[in-house]
C-alpha cells in the first residue's frame, strides 16, 4: 500500500463503485457488532450469564462513559501520528486484532473461562472494544472525508458507510425475525454466536478490502499549534458548534424512541411477537433512502436536504398518534417511510462535518479531521445517552409499568412520549441547519484557499 491518490484525488473525483463498495464494506462489520451490542447483549448477560440487570446497567453505562471520552483522544491521535501508509489506515489495521480478540471474548464467554462470568471480565472486555471500536469507526469516516475535497462526492461516500451500516443491521435483525415469525426459538447462547461468527468473518474481510484497494490522498505537511490555541479554534468555529448542537437532537429522539420501541409495540399494538420484524422494516429502508438523498442533495444542497428530510420525518412521526392494538402493519408502513424520510440525515450531517472541517484547515493551516469527526461522534453518543435518560424517567413519571397493568392514561402517555420527543428535537435541527452557513459555493471557496496554501509553501508541497 502506498499513499498514492490515484483515481480519488483531484477537485471533482469520484470513487468508482467498486472501490466505492470496498471502502463502505467495514461499516458492515461494525453495524455487526454494536447492534447487538446495544439489543441482545445487555439482557444476555444479565439474564444467561447470571449477573443480574443492576450490574450489567452499570457496566454499560460506565463503559459507554469511556467510550465518549476516548473519542476526541482517538480523533487527534489519528491526526496527529500518520504512518507510511497514510494517515488512516494504519489505525483501521491495529483496531481489528482489538476489536476481534474482545468480540471473541464478549460473544463466547465461556470458551475463555473456566468459571462464572465475573463483572470485572464484563467490564474489561467491553473497554478493550470501545478503544478499537473508537479507532476504527473514527479513521474510517475521516477517510472517507478526506478521500474527496468535492461538495457532494462527501455524501456519495457517508451515504455509502451509512448504507452498508443499515445493511449490517438488516442481517442481524433478520435472523430474530425469521425466528419470531417462525415460532422457531433459538437458544440466547446461540443467537450470540451466531452474532459473534458473523462480526468475527465479516470484519477482517471487509476491513483488508477498503485498506488494500482504497488509497488515501496525500497531505502536505502541517504546521503544528500549541494545544490553547488548536482548541480554540475548535471552540470558535460557529458552523461546527450549530452542527455539534443539531446532531445531538438527531441523535437523542432516536435513542428514546428505541428505549421504548419494545413497549410500544407489546403494549399500544399489543404485538410483542413482531418487534423485530418492524424494527427490521426501518432497516430495510436504506437501500431506498440513502440513493434518494444523494441525489435530493445534488439538487437542493446537503443542508436543505437535511432539513427537508427532518422535516418530512416529523409528519411521518405524526402519524404514530394512529395505530393502535393489532395495527402491526401500520405501525410497519410508518417504519418504512420513517427509515425512507429520515435516511439521509445522519450521513449528511457528517457530509457538512467535513465541510466544516474545510473552514478549520484554513483557519488553522491542519488537516484536523480526525478531531471533527470524534467530536460529531461523542455528540451522538451523548445524544443516544440522553434519550434513554429522557424517555424512561418520562415513562416513570407518567406511571407506566413494563410488562404491567397500565392505566389507558399510562399507555397515552407512553404513545406521546414515542411521537412528541422526536417532534421537538427535529424541529429544533430545522432551525440550526436550514440557513447552514457552509453550503456548496462557500466550501469550493474553502477548498481554493486550502489549495492556495497548498501551492504557495515554499517547498513545493
């Protein structure tokens, strides 16, 4: 591998499909890994592995702690320490031995010990695969922001992660919703193996193809700025404090609607046997979604196209107030359309991360892109924290009783807060991104400035 840009560099380059699809195939393995992180792997150890839910609620919780504060850590470690090979995918290289030793650990606990699972082997393993999780997940989508300086080739390849993502997601959730439709039980030991073989194959396979056959574009040389003043144009940079901002609403409202998406399907539709089934169906909206808003955003700008796709997941959201026991098919058409009007927001506000990304370098005189992305990457995860601080405190408050008798004011309240969470925060974005301040014709400004620099170093760099 050499750091070559042949066929990605260049002011209008366009990744070809296939080295398009080799870059975007990571995101497959990690979407593997943290979706049963987040669903199956919780209630797993509490439950077959014996350690109760008080104590695997504080190992999460702890350990996602340290995973938001390793982000910017990450972020400037990748900018700072290049390799031979590049900037980023030498870290890629060293976070798959991480990520596969600890996924081994966490999803076959008992090939490893000889005894009961112990919380202190919990919490060590779930630590030791943030950091690689964290360096993975970072470089890959720096890369992907600096393997173009085009507007809108960006959000070609954040759809691309995202889209192979909401496929990763797909293929696991499959498996639960074959066995519940089915009546078929699978045993919660072999759900997580199974889990575990696939992120265990898919991840080595897909990480070698985007670092084998995707070059990264070189970087000139940087002045270095003393730690006040580096951070300080962080803190000054108003686009990326109002991008900051919005993409903490994005995150929260889906992180609250998850939290009680269980609920909502077993006690509004009365349907607990097609949670994942309708879980699946947001899913399957990507390979619509993301091709969708690529184009939308070529037409109208990424930041009308997020607004407008906020904006249309509001009405869709609106629509929740509806279905109510026994309507599992409409609550699945609203999860559709919510997976279809909603898709392109998540990858383009990263598309404007690197943009914004663009105003620092001139600013600065670095490429500090790795920083940008860890700071937009602990905002969602503060974001997926709060809404499960939000929304159940909410159910509390309201008398709602999981697996309960609730009062039909109870199950009101439940429905309200699964509609009216997202409502306010989405609205909210609107009003930070719709007058964005980077928009097509202020970033080639940017890129002409960052090139002018670039031509008149002195050594020709």
């Amino acid at each position: 591998m050499d750091g070559s840009s042949r066929g990605v560099s260049g002011a209008g380059a366009r990744l070809s499909t296939w080295r398009l699809a080799a870059f975007g195939g990571p995101a497959v393995a990690v979407a593997a890994l943290t979706t049963p992180l987040s669903i199956y792997l919780p209630p797993f150890y509490s439950t077959e592995m014996g350690l109760g839910m008080t104590t695997v609620g504080a190992i999460f919780a702890a350990t996602k702690i340290w995973d938001m504060l390793t982000d910017p850590i990450v972020g400037v470690l990748s900018d700072r320490f290049p390799s031979r090979f590049g900037r980023r995918r030498h870290w890629i290289v060293l976070s798959v031995p991480i990520l596969m030793l600890s996924g081994f650990v966490i999803f076959f606990p008992e090939a490893v010990l000889s005894g009961p699972v112990t919380p202190g082997f919990l919490f060590g393993a779930l630590v030791a695969l943030y950091v690689g999780y964290t360096f993975l997940t970072i470089s890959h989508t720096s890369w992907g922001a600096e393997l173009t300086p085009d507007y809108h080739e960006r959000s070609r390849i954040q759809g691309t992660i995202q889209l192979f993502s909401l496929m990763g997601m797909a293929l696991v959730l499959a498996t639960a919703a074959v066995t519940e439709v089915t009546g078929v039980s699978m045993p919660a030991r072999l759900r997580m193996q199974a889990m575990g073989w696939f992120m265990l194959i898919a991840l080595p396979l897909t990480t070698a193809a985007a670092v084998l056959f995707v070059p990264e574009r070189p970087m000139r040389p940087e002045p270095r700025l003393g730690w006040w003043e580096s951070w300080a144009l962080v803190a000054r940079n108003r686009p990326m404090r109002r991008l900051l901002v919005a993409d903490l609403m994005v995150a929260l409202p889906g992180s609250a609607r998850s939290s009680v998406f269980v609920f909502f399907v077993g006690d509004i539709l009365e349907s607990p046997e097609w949670t994942s089934l309708l879980l699946l169906a947001y899913f399957l909206a990507g390979p619509i979604a993301v091709p969708a808003w690529i184009s939308i955003s070529r037409r109208i700008g990424k930041h009308r196209a997020t607004s407008l796709g906020v904006l249309l997941h509001v009405v869709v959201t609106l629509g929740y107030l509806l279905p109510g026991p026994g309507d599992a098919w409409l609550f699945g058409v609203l999860s559709f359309m919510s997976g279809v009007v909603y898709g392109g927001t998540p990858f383009l506000l990263r598309s404007l991360a690197a943009d914004v990304a663009d105003l620092d370098t001139v600013e600065s005189g670095q490429q500090r892109t790795g920083l940008y992305f860890s700071l937009i990457t602990m905002t969602t995860k503060v974001g997926l924290a709060l809404g499960v601080g939000i929304g159940y405190p909410l159910l509390d408050w309201i008398g709602f009783t999981p697996g309960g008798e609730n009062s039909a004011a109870a199950i009101a309240g439940l429905r309200y807060t699964y509609v009216f969470i997202p409502v306010v925060s989405e609205l909210l974005v609107v009003s930070l991104i719709w007058r964005f301040p980077i928009d097509e014709r202020r970033q080639q400004e940017l890129r002409r400035s960052i090139e002018q620099a670039g031509s008149s170093d002195p050594d020709g760099r």
